[in-house]
C-alpha cells in the first residue's frame, strides 16, 4: 500500500514540472526571462559601470580635458602660443590666493603670458588680488552681479556719470609687466582713454563714517517702521544686521548707520580731487567685438583711465594685462557671496565671456549654497544651467568643476550638503561633460575642520579660509592637475619633460 501511494506522489509532481515547463515554453522564449540572472546582462549595472568617471588624485572624468591637455602639450614643447584658463568662483577665489597658487605654478612650467583679468576693487572698497591697485579722484558707485545687470565678466561693475574722473592703474607686482590692455564694457561701449603723462591722482578725502546706534526691538514693531523712524531703509537694516527676511523678534538688538543721530542721513560721497590734465598723452585704440585693445604700451609708464569727452555716463566692466610672450594667461573672476544663481542671471557676463578667449573654464562655487541650504538638486539645475549657457555663447570648452570646502555652520556644526554636492557633480561628470576636482575630499573633509582649525588654516568664521589654507588648496589643484597631465602625456606618447617645482 505504501509502494502504490509513493509511486502516485512521484507521478503527481512529474505532471506538475511538465505542466510549468510546457506553460514557460508557451510564454517566455526562456526561463531566464522569468527570473533573469543579476550579473553582466543587467543594463542598469551596465550603465553605471559606463558612466563612472574614472578618478585620479582627486580629479575626475579628465578624458574631457584632452583638447586642452594637447594644446598644453605643444605649448610646452613649442613655445609658441597663449592659452587662457578662467577661474571663476566666490569670495573664496575673489581674494585670488588659491588661483594665483594656480597662475605662478603654471606660469613658472609653461611660460607667463600676463596677468589677465582685473577690475579695481578697491575703488569699491572690496578685496582683491595684490598685484595691481587702483587709485582715483573721485567716488564711485558700485555694482555687483547679486543685485544689479550691470555687473559683467568681473561680476562686478564700476559706475559714474562724472566726467572729472581719472582711474590710476599701479602695478605692484613687476612680474606682470604689460604692453597691452584690453577694456571690457557694457556692449563694448567706448566709456574711457587711456592716457599717460597725468598728475598726481589723489583720492579724495573719505566722508566721515556714519554712526552706529542700537535699537531694541519692542512689541508691535515693524522693520519697515523701524527704517521709518531712522529715516533709513529695509534693506540698509538688513544689511547691517544680516537679516535675510523682514522677520524681526522682540528683544532683538538692531544696528543703524545715522550720521546724526536719529533724525541724521548718510554723508554725501566727498568731491572729487582735482587732476593736472595738461600734459596728458591720450592713447589710440584698437576696438574689437568684445573689448577695446591698447598695444605696444611703454611699461615704464604709469597708465590711467580718463573719461570718453563723447559719453555721457561711464561704466567699467573689467581690464585684460597681458604681454608679448607666449605661455599661460589665469584670469580670475570672483564675488563675494555669489552663488551660480546670480551668474545665472547676468546676460552681460555670458555675453563678455568670450573677452577673455578661454582654453579652460574652471568653476568654484557652492559654498554659498550649502551655507543657504540648498537642495543638491536644486544646486545641480542651477550648476547646469550655468554650463548650458557657457556653451551656447562660447561652444564646447573644456570644464573644471572643483567641489566646494568644508566649513561650520554658524561656527558651530558641519554640514553633509559639500558631500552631497561633490558627489552629485562626480555622479553627473560623463553624462554632462565635465570633469571634477573634488577639493572637498583632496583637503580631508569634515573630518579635516579640527586640523584646520589647530593650523590655523580656516578663519574666525569658521566659512573662509586663511592665507595658509588657500595655499593649501592651490597646492592640491595644481598637483592633482599636472598629475593628469602627465599622465595624458604618457599615455599619448608624448616625451616626458621635467615640471618645475
């Protein structure tokens, strides 16, 4: 009996596996379609393997700086052109530090074509590089591209309706002598002469600083009420009190600019000084699409900006200084507080890019964002819309997109949004073209902010960093990118040559 009933088991499930394999031939050209195999045949582990950016010494999908790395190769090897790389960045590259790390180092190896971009900040009572100040007689009214159209390549612009005005350029450092000058304004409108033989520029006596007092908030008050009564503005209070919003609390300290008091205004900028123009020796220039160009200038000549007797307002963009040999031009554009949004929106400084003929466009920024909060998609849309435009005024230029450093919130906590954007970028870098310095990672991370901090190489506010840690960083950025050319030199077969130190 139990014979009999095993037999019937053993047939029972015989007619059960015919009958699913007959059912799988019906309906599925293999059994592997039902449940396929998780190795190589899955498309989506395929494409990921595809779009990994392969890494070395921190940088990224570096095959995309190849028409660079060749143009760099003949230079070397030949002497025999300029190539220009754009920095832009925030207020961590508009000290220019961490670039001129990038612009000595590379100029040292491949030949120091002039200094390139610069725009007088100190006129504006901002920073900036050291190589060159500006002096002038007059005030000026200051544009920045986080508020205002105006602000081109430099990110910012230079205004006035004076026409008593002269600009006095000094070079400081005599590395970056220069025997042309390039002026960069709206539309390539002709605002300014160059001249030699001027007298003595003075600047004109600071007007006395406003005076502060406090205010203590109280119940029932408005910002708008406030600025009222101090005879002041929102946004000045803002300003002074880093307020993002209208939003204040009870209790809360304010601080006011009032010259006089609570009835008081802000002084008048002061006078201009006056200027001996009667020796002065106004230059021709050469005006081309995107800037006016001034050639085969004497350097041992001091040089100023005077005003065009033909305009009626004047607007100052940026300067080019460059000289007559061959090797590499760094230009750097920086703003303080600047986020790729703020680029965004600035069609002059799309439309004066071109002014500068990059090889090379490297990109700093995010800082700001991870300081607002930003989401990192949010960050990657406004990342590509910024390389979107780039490419439709300028076409298919090599990009460096450098991932930004660590900092503390409020001085106190770290932040997981500089991970998060540097691997959204490394994530995208083949898909969109680019290729990743992950400065993030090449400095240690989070895990870096106690070291920094013993070293003394992040500042007070815990966001910036010293004079020290710059280095630092353009030490990193130019190792990890001459490893990688070196490395494109290799396996191009190009001849190894030695790299200064």
């Amino acid at each position: 009996m139990k014979k009999k009933q095993l037999v019937k088991k053993i047939i029972m499930r015989s007619c059960m596996l015919l009958g699913v394999t007959l059912y799988l031939r019906a309906n599925y050209t293999s059994a592997e379609n039902v449940f396929p195999p998780l190795a190589a045949k899955d498309t989506l582990s395929v494409y990921a393997k595809n779009n990994a950016p392969k890494e070395y010494n921190n940088m990224y999908n570096t095959s995309v700086l190849t028409p660079f790395f060749e143009k760099l190769a003949t230079l070397e090897k030949s002497k025999n052109r300029k190539l220009n790389i754009v920095h832009i960045g925030d207020s961590h590259i508009q000290a220019d530090v961490m670039p001129n790390v990038m612009r000595q180092r590379l100029q040292e190896s491949f030949g120091n074509a002039g200094l390139g971009l610069v725009f007088p900040y100190s006129l504006i009572r901002t920073n900036g590089g050291h190589n060159v100040s500006f002096t002038s007689n007059i005030s000026w009214e200051a544009q920045k591209n986080t508020s205002s159209p105006l602000a081109g390549i430099t990110g910012y612009a230079l205004s006035t309706d004076k026409k008593n005005f002269v600009i006095e350029l000094n070079l400081k450092n005599k590395d970056y002598a220069f025997n042309t000058l390039k002026i960069i304004t709206p539309k390539n409108q002709r605002h300014f002469e160059l001249a030699t033989n001027v007298g003595k520029v003075t600047a004109p006596l600071k007007p006395s600083v406003p005076k502060m007092i406090s205010h203590k908030v109280t119940q029932g008050e408005t910002l708008y009420g406030i600025a009222k009564q101090y005879h002041t503005t929102v946004a000045l209070l803002q300003k002074n009190n880093h307020l993002k919003g209208s939003n204040i609390r009870i209790g809360q300290v304010l601080h006011i600019a009032s010259a006089k008091g609570i009835a008081g205004t802000v002084p008048a900028p002061a006078p201009a000084t006056k200027v001996d123009m009667s020796n002065a020796t106004i230059l021709k220039a050469n005006s081309l699409y995107n800037y006016y160009a001034y050639d085969n200038l004497n350097v041992s000549d001091k040089i100023y900006l005077t005003p065009n007797t033909e305009s009626s307002s004047f607007t100052l963009n940026g300067i080019v200084l460059e000289n007559d040999q061959k090797g590499i031009i760094y230009h750097t554009i920086g703003v303080n507080g600047a986020h790729f949004s703020d680029y965004n929106k600035s069609d002059l400084f799309f439309e004066q890019i071109s002014a500068l003929e990059p090889d090379l466009i490297v990109i700093s920024l995010g800082t700001n964002e991870a300081y607002g909060r930003l989401a990192p998609e949010r960050y990657d849309a406004e990342v590509m819309k910024f390389i979107n435009t780039i490419r439709t005024q300028y076409g298919n230029c090599p990009i460096i997109l450098t991932t930004p450093p660590p900092f503390l919130y409020r001085r106190k906590s770290t932040t997981s949004l500089c991970v998060e954007y540097a691997d959204t970028l490394i994530d995208n870098a083949v898909k969109d073209n680019y290729s990743v310095f992950d400065l993030y990672r090449a400095l240690g991370g989070n895990e870096a902010m106690s070291r920094f901090i013993q070293q003394k190489l992040i500042a007070g506010d815990r966001v910036h960093y010293t004079r020290d840690g710059y280095l630092e960083q353009g030490e990193l950025f130019f190792d990890a990118f001459m490893s990688n050319y070196l490395n494109y030199k290799k396996q191009s077969k190009h001849s190894l040559k030695p790299i200064l130190n």
